[in-house]
C-alpha cells in the first residue's frame, strides 16, 4: 500500500491508496504548504537540488546517511546464472552496482508498527471470505 503525505497547516496529513506513489512534486507541495513563505517552484527545485546531491554522492560511491530515515548505499552485485521466462532457457546476468536502502531503526520500527495494525485489520476479517 503506497501513502501520499500532505501538510496542511502544519498537520501532517497521510491519504492511502493501492494506486498512489509519492513524487518529488508531491515533497515540493508538502514542503509548500508547511512554509507558504517557500514557492512551489522553489520547493521543487530545493527538492531537485537534494536528490541531484544524494545521486552525485551515490555516483561516486559514497554513503549517503540520512538520519531517522535510513541510507543509501552502493554495492557492487556478481555475475549470476538466469533463466528467461519466455524461452525457459539459461543466460548470465552481467554484474553490475546497484543502490541498497537499509531504514533507520525509526523507521523499521514505524514499519513493523504498520504491518501491524494491517495484520490486526486483517484478523478482524471474516475466515470465510474468501472461500
């Protein structure tokens, strides 16, 4: 379940939806409503200007840290066996770098929190439904 986050009046206000992913231009209109002072068109680019800073350092290979979220990091993954699902056949996946995200204990608890209550709302649910 994807959440978009709004904040109005210095409220945070969370919306879910199946369908919904948060986007740069949604944090630009957050960061909008919590300070009318900034312009959408400075959030966005204060927002360009602080991923173009996390890609910079992920292009050269650092660590990118960002407390009570997470971080960011590059690692570098072997070459693999595959099997194309078309033709069921064998190939080699070339190695390559990838990002890795770890969350911050904060945030892997807020997760865990919310897998919870998801489980809870799912207990709550009649056994025969789906029979």
């Amino acid at each position: 379940m994807n959440t978009r986050i709004f904040v109005r009046n210095g409220t945070v206000l969370t919306a879910f939806s199946r369908a919904m992913s948060l986007t740069k231009r949604d944090i630009a209109c957050a960061i909008h409503d919590s300070d009318a002072q900034i312009s959408i068109a400075e959030a966005v680019s204060l927002v360009d200007g602080i991923f173009t800073a996390i890609k910079d350092c992920l292009a050269r290979g650092e660590k990118v840290m960002i407390t009570n979220f997470g971080t960011f990091q590059v690692v570098s993954r072997a070459a693999r066996q595959g099997i194309n699902p078309a033709t069921g056949g064998g190939l080699v996946i070339e190695g390559h770098r990838a990002v890795s995200f770890r969350p911050s204990p904060g945030l892997q608890g807020l997760l865990n929190q919310a897998a919870g209550a998801e489980d809870a709302e799912d207990a709550d649910l009649d056994p025969a439904w789906d029979r």
